[in-house]
C-alpha cells in the first residue's frame, strides 16, 4: 500500500507563484495610473471648455460677463459647477477678470491644479 501523501502546495511553488504575481503587477501598475492620470486630463479639459462654453452663451445673452461662477448656475447656464478632477473641489478655479473694462469679473477660468500636465504644459495655463 501506499503511504498518503499530505496534499497542499509546498512552499517553493507558493514563492514562485507570488514572484510571478509580482512581476505581472510591476508591468500594470504604471499603465493603470498612467491611464488615471490621463483620464483627469481628458476630464479637466472638457470641465474647463463646457465652463467657458457658457461664459460665452451668458456674455451673448446679457452683454456682460458673470459677476461669479455660481452666477452661471442660478442662472441655469450651468446645471451645477464642475469640479476640478485634479484637486478634486470646485472651488479651487483660478479666475480671470475681462480686460478693457467690460463688465463683470470672470471672463475665462484656469485650473488651479498644480504641476504639469502629460504635455508638460502646466495646469494653470489651461
């Protein structure tokens, strides 16, 4: 008769099992937030050009330009104002006032992210 034999893994195949799981994640790792970080991008950029879409709408409705960005939204210009995917708040835009004395204070918005993008353009000069 044969003696019965524990069954289980021994530690040996346990280690190279991890050793490959470690090595597969050092390959993902990078690409995922990689992919993250590119995804906040592609977000910031749509928040900032949909913002500045209605900045042009109320400009050419009421001749001036918002007095705030909460303007834009009880106003309906906006359903309710974007967050920064960056700094992850809606309040941290960096505003910009119009030039030439039109009325109004905010005439465009800049991220107030800081650092640089992908690109390596910064992210307040978006």
């Amino acid at each position: 008769m044969r003696a019965s034999r524990n069954k289980g893994f021994t530690l040996i195949e346990l280690l190279v099992v991890m050793a490959i799981i470690a090595t597969l994640l050092t390959l993902a790792m990078p690409r995922y937030f990689h992919s993250v970080d590119k995804s906040k991008e592609a977000v910031l950029r749509q928040n900032l050009a949909e913002t500045r879409r209605a900045l042009d709408k109320f400009y050419g409705d009421n001749a001036r330009y918002p007095d705030s960005l909460e303007e834009l939204v009880s106003k309906r210009y906006l359903r309710s104002l974007p967050q920064d995917p960056l700094t992850e708040s809606a309040t941290t835009w960096e505003i910009v006032a119009p030039e030439n004395g039109e009325s109004g204070a905010v005439y465009d918005l800049h991220s107030g992210a800081p650092g640089n993008a992908q690109d390596g353009s910064p992210y307040r000069g978006w």
